[in-house]
C-alpha cells in the first residue's frame, strides 16, 4: 500500500482517476469469483528493484480489503516503531518497552485501577518519590536524597538498595542478592510484587492515610495482619 501511493498520485495528476475498491467473493457469482482470483493475485505482486518505467505499471490495480488492512496494519506498526526507537521524549518507558507489544497489557491483568497506575508510575519514574518531585520543583522539596542518606530517592533506588527498607523487600520478593529493575517491573508476578512494596513502604502520599485503600490492599492480597512499614 506504501509503495503504491505514490503511483496512484502520478497517475491521478496525469489525469487518470484511480479507485480502490472491495469486492466481495460471493462464491458461486463467476464474475465476482473471477474479480476475487485477480485481487489475489495483484495481492502477490512485487516490483522488481530493476523495474521498468511507470508507464508499464497497470494503471488499475484491484486489491482486496483485508489486504489493504494488513498493509496498512504493519506499515503503521513499522513507523510506529521506527518512531518509537528515535524520539527524544519517553526515555524511561523505552527501557522497559523498546519494541511495540500487545504484552505489555498483561502487566496489568487483574489489578485494581490504582494498583495499575501505580504500575504505571514506577514504569515512567513519574511518581511522588523525592527525586521526581525535586525535579519538577515541589515546594518542600529542597533535595533529592532519600531520607537513608545513600543516594536518590529513585524508583530504582527504592525498590532494589534502600536500606530501610531491607526487611520488606526480603519478605516481598523473597530474593536474596542482586534485583534487576527491568525483569521486576516487566513480569507481571514481580510486577505485583513491587507494586505491594512501594504501597507498602507509605512513601507515596496518596497512600499514606487512606485507610480505605489500606483495608482494600490487605483483602487483595489475602492478608489481615497489618501493613508492612519501614524496617526498624
């Protein structure tokens, strides 16, 4: 479809009136079955690199529908990509999503609608952590240093070094050494599980007093002790 753009404007600005049309198969009708064996067969072609001038190309070509669909289906998904891998912007999702995928879908599969944002502001670092707010110059936020005193109150630092937060992350993810943030944040059971963490270290303040989402997350998890908080 790409390609054939670019010959049907020529031979419209030549004059020629080209129209792309749909036509059924209705089996049983010859002329239309006939119609239906042409389309497939112009669905099949390919120009040759050493091609010969445009004025050998048919100046009509009958396509069929879904195949017009399916060209513009991929050509879309390869720009998309195309663009995806260049832009400036978004920087952070790429890490974490560098090739267009349904899949990413599945990191959201059963979680409630907060859990998914959640989710969502790990994946982007876009979140109330000290270095974000810090950045985007919060009022009340003279530093991006986490209260530890290690380093910067990252997603990253957060989920995988934070040292008051050791105990938790242990009991959570049940992992001892070294965490990669990509596979945590990209498979959707460490995914759950960073999501019940960050809720539960209360560093987020839309969590902090919410004693409804508290009650709400503990039944979601199958729990009924108490919430987990920092260690110490």
């Amino acid at each position: 479809m790409v390609e054939a753009i670019p010959l049907i404007d020529k031979l419209q600005r030549d004059g020629i009136r080209v129209d792309i049309r749909w036509i059924p198969a209705h089996i049983g009708i010859w002329g239309n079955e006939a119609a239906d064996r042409a389309a497939k067969r112009a669905a099949k072609q390919h120009l040759e690199t050493n091609q010969e001038p445009p004025s050998t190309i048919p100046t009509s070509t009958p396509h069929l529908k879904a195949t017009l669909k399916t060209w513009i289906k991929r050509w879309t998904k390869a720009e998309w990509a195309y663009t995806w891998q260049l832009e400036v912007r978004g920087r952070t999702t790429y890490k974490y999503t560098q090739d267009p995928t349904h899949k990413i879908l599945r990191l959201h599969h059963g979680l409630k609608k907060w859990q998914s944002a959640l989710l969502i502001q790990m994946r982007t670092e876009k979140i109330g952590l000290r270095d974000f707010l810090w950045r985007r110059r919060v009022p009340g936020f003279e530093d991006p240093g986490c209260v530890c005193g290690e380093g910067r109150q990252t997603v990253s630092h957060v989920l995988l070094r934070c040292r008051n937060y050791r105990n938790l992350r242990r009991s959570v993810f049940g992992i001892r050494g070294r965490m990669d943030l990509r596979a945590i944040l990209n498979e959707p059971k460490l995914a759950t599980r960073a999501i019940r963490f960050m809720e539960q270290t209360h560093l987020l303040g839309q969590f902090r007093s919410c004693v409804i989402v508290q009650r709400d997350e503990a039944e979601h998890w199958g729990e009924t002790e108490g919430m987990g908080t920092r260690d110490g």
